[in-house]
C-alpha cells in the first residue's frame, strides 16, 4: 500500500534529520530518562522479516510483515534488559499490527494492550483517521500516566515521523529502537532515539 508520510496529518515545527541513534553521553540521558520515570518511550517493533509485505488487512497474519526470529529474540532480550536497568513500567500500549503485538508481548508480557490509535499508516487508508491517530500519538507522548513510570507505545516509524513533522531514516530509527518524550503542553518534547543495542549494552545483557 502506498504510504501518505507526512500529507494530511498535523506537525510539529521541522527538526533537522539525524543520521543515526544516540551515542554516548547523549545515550546515557535516554536511558537515565527511562530509569527515572516520567516520560512516555515509543518504541518501533522488532526485526522483520523483510521478505513479506503488508496487504492491509489486520486480521490477516499471512499476509503482513511479521518478526522473523532475530526479532522475537531481540524482543525479549528488551525485557530482559528493562528489567535488569530497574526501567519502572507503566502503561504499554500496542498497534494491532501483528508485529507490534508480539514485540509487545515477548518484550513486556501481558500487561501491553492494543491500541488501534497506534495502527500503522498501511493499515489506515483513510486521510482523516490517519489525521486523527497522529493527533494523538502527538499528545499522548507528552502526557505518562504517572511520573514515576515509564508509559510505552509499541508502534511503527511513519506515524511517528508524521507525529514528528519530518521523515525518520532507518539509521535513526531502527527496529526495536525507542524514541523518548518528556511532558510538554501540547505534544512530547523529544529527549533522544536509542537503538535497542544501546539498551542492550547499558544493561549487561
């Protein structure tokens, strides 16, 4: 299905395009920022299988693109290394996209609930649904349910981009990486993108 990107949703002013996730000092301020509670993390789902394509059907798992076993593993390795970091969970929420699902599921278990607001743009052909998803997307990253945890939304690169107002490379938002937000008014203010070897690496596991 062709995607829209960035037409017919609302956006924030345009951040200049970065080549890759954060490294360093600027990676240890996301992980501090996720340790500390109090931010909402959407997080794009695991590796896939890139030999299958979406047919926009949701309820069809045959015919979407699905994680392949690297995937499933680095899904929930993610939990693993949450809960090595002592990463205080609050809200997960998840596209209806199978691979979003069973990211959210190997990463955080039962307590990740599906959100159709976080459907992908394939999935949602029309304009002012889409306009409506990224809306909320836009206002849900500034808002965690408590500020003692970390909410988390499982979802995919374009919404988040559109959310953004700009495209996401692959290089800066890989799958299984996580974009993290603190509070802000009217939408999230982005802190940093980390990958989840990143993650992976401050946790020791």
């Amino acid at each position: 299905m062709r995607r829209r990107h960035l037409l017919a949703a609302p956006v924030l002013a345009v951040r200049p395009a970065h080549a890759a996730t954060a490294q360093g000092a600027e990676a240890a301020l996301v992980i501090a920022a996720l340790r500390a509670g109090g931010v909402v993390a959407v997080m794009r789902h695991g590796i896939t299988d890139r030999s299958q394509v979406d047919t926009g059907d949701l309820l069809n798992r045959a015919g979407q693109r699905n994680l392949n076993e690297a995937g499933r593993a680095q899904s929930e390795r993610v939990g693993r290394a949450f809960a090595a970091l002592g990463i205080p969970l609050g809200v997960v929420l998840s596209s209806p996209v199978f691979r979003a699902r069973d990211t959210a599921a190997l990463a955080f278990g039962p307590r990740a609930v599906v959100e159709p607001l976080l459907t992908a743009d394939d999935y949602t052909p029309d304009a002012t649904q889409l306009a409506r998803q990224i809306g909320w997307l836009r206002t849900r990253t500034g808002r965690p349910s408590s500020d003692r945890t970390t909410d988390m939304l499982v979802g995919h690169i374009v919404p988040l981009g559109m959310a953004l107002g700009r495209g996401l490379g692959q290089a800066e938002f890989p799958e299984g990486s996580f974009a993290v937000f603190a509070p802000g008014a009217l939408a999230g203010r982005l802190i940093g993108i980390i990958s989840a070897d990143t993650v992976f690496a401050s946790a020791g596991v």
